[in-house]
C-alpha cells in the first residue's frame, strides 16, 4: 500500500490538503492507482462472489462479521497516526491532532457507539452488508451529512473528530476485505461457521491485547477528557457518546478487567472462562489460531493501514 495514502486521508480530512476535500477522493484515486497494492484495489477490485454476500448476511453469521477491529486496537492506530505525522515532518498536522488530542481519541472509537445503543450499525457505518465493490464509507458519511465537508466552517476539534471516525471506517473496511474474507470466508478447511467464529475472535483477542500493552498510559486520561461538542450529527445524543466513551475508558484503568473476553464468549455460546482458558492455553492457540491463520500477515494489513515514513 502506497506509503503516503494515509497521510494524505487525514491531511485531507483537516482542509490542509489542496485540492480541497470534495475532490480528494477522485485525485487520490488517479495517485494510488499506480500503486499495486494501492486503496484504489482494495476498495475498487474486490469483488466478493454471491456466496460470500449470502455468507455475510445469513442470520447466524451476522454477529461474526460485524466484530471488526476491537475499540483498543483502533486507539492504537490513532496513535500510530499522531507518530506517522512526526515521522513525515508534518508540523502543521501533527500541531492540529495534538491540540485536539482527545476527540481524536473519541472519534476513533465513536463508530462502535452501537454497541450500547439502538443504532443500526448501517447509521454509524454509512454501508450496508455486503459493501458495494467501491465503497469507502466517509465519502457516504460526508454525502449525507455535506456539512462535514466544510472544514473551512467547522471548529478544529470538529475537523479532527471527523478524520479519526473516517479512519475507524476504513480500517474496518480493510480488515473485511483483507482479512475475513481471504483468511475466513475462502478457506474450506476451517470447518463451521462456528469454527470460523471461535479462530476469528481469538485473533480479535490476541491482536485486542497486543493493542492494549502498546497503548500508552496516557491513554485513559486522554479518552476521559474526551467531549463530542456535537461532532457528529448522526449521534444526537451526547451522552450515549459519553456512555461508550466511560464504557472504554472504564477498562483502560490499571488492573481493570478487559470485557473483549467476555463479549466473544457470550457471542460464542461459551462461559468466560472456558474461552479464556483456551486463550490461555499455547497448545490451542497454536492448533486453532496460529497454524490455520498467517497472523504476521494479518498484523502487516493493519500496519500497512498506518503507512509508515516513505524511505
């Protein structure tokens, strides 16, 4: 993936970019297409066959795959971001992201709110499942709401709410594309939908700790000082925001229990210790996790949606 796309998604996002916003997306895709692994193929040549669609919206298979990368893991690439903009020079961007520290922070977990709430996830996540073969997700966002596209008019916090949320829908994006669907969904030889599930979400966990021992602790007081200010039109309500964010900010506390856990087993049908257990447990985690799914690969899609400093 072309080193500087990233970069140029935010710079763009901020209004620092030229040309302005409305046409970035159009001359990015013209810059990465000459890019073999370019966002343009990802998001433009993935086309998924009618089983995958059919697997993706069969009733018991919806939880499975609407568990993208977990809150923590997303905290992580925001900070991977903020170095990103020192590696690459930019004052400017990385000036901006620090002053508005925490609502980068909230802004990169907001699009899970409906983890609490009613929200459908399609009014957080601005696409439906399966996705259309071009879809990115924030270009829908700021359709739908053009105001977000106003840098010019809007407060800085607001402009950088508006960048981590769109790079929450695009890393989720990527991870359906370059993880469930080669590494879960073509593979025969994982067995049942069930199976499928319990290797899918002891990768969440392992990559969900990894994500968590590399955050800072500076994390929780980040998060905590965090307020929306009305960033977001399409969550009116500030204080389930404000809910999702002390739901998260809850765990980060020393010592304090992590729910991703808890939540997958219950998803699985299993108690919290017995998945635990297997988590636990190098001999399963090697058979059911490490043997079946090339994790390094895994890993370099999610550096990669964090592009490193061009050599």
């Amino acid at each position: 993936m072309q080193a500087r796309a990233g970069l140029l998604l935010l710079a763009a996002l901020l209004g620092i970019a030229n040309p302005p916003f409305t046409h970035f997306v159009g001359k990015a895709t013209q810059s990465f297409a000459e890019t073999p692994q370019s966002f343009t193929e990802i998001f433009e040549k993935t086309v998924f066959p009618l089983s995958f669609s059919i697997f993706l919206l069969a009733s018991e298979s919806l939880h499975f795959i609407l568990l993208m990368p977990t809150p923590f893991m997303h905290l992580h690439i925001a900070e991977q971001i903020l170095e990103l903009t020192v590696a690459n020079g930019n004052g400017r961007l990385h000036k901006l992201l620090t002053a508005e520290w925490p609502i980068f922070y909230l802004g990169s977990v907001a699009p899970d709110v409906n983890a609490i709430s009613d929200l459908p996830r399609e009014a957080t996540h601005f696409y439906k499942m399966p996705p259309d073969r071009q879809e990115m997700a924030y270009p829908t966002m700021l359709k739908r709401y053009p105001q977000l596209n106003d840098v010019a008019a809007m407060p800085a916090a607001q402009t950088v709410c508006v960048a981590a949320y769109s790079a929450h829908l695009m890393l989720d994006l990527i991870w359906l594309r370059e993880v469930v669907y080669p590494y879960f969904y073509l593979p025969k030889a994982l067995g049942s939908r069930w199976q499928r599930e319990i290797i899918h979400f002891a990768l969440l966990t392992f990559l969900d700790m990894l994500a968590l021992q590399a955050l800072p602790k500076t994390a929780v007081s980040t998060l905590a000082a965090a307020t929306s200010r009305h960033c977001l039109p399409f969550i009116e309500d500030n204080l389930l925001l404000y809910q999702w964010r002390d739901v998260l900010v809850a765990q980060l506390q020393p010592g304090a229990p992590i729910k991703t856990v808890e939540i997958y087993a219950g998803r699985l049908g299993m108690s919290v210790a017995e998945f635990g257990a297997n988590l636990q447990n190098k001999q399963w985690m090697q058979t059911h996790l490490f043997d079946k799914i090339p994790v390094d690969k895994v890993q370099a899609v999610l550096q990669a949606a964090v592009p490193q400093r061009e050599q």
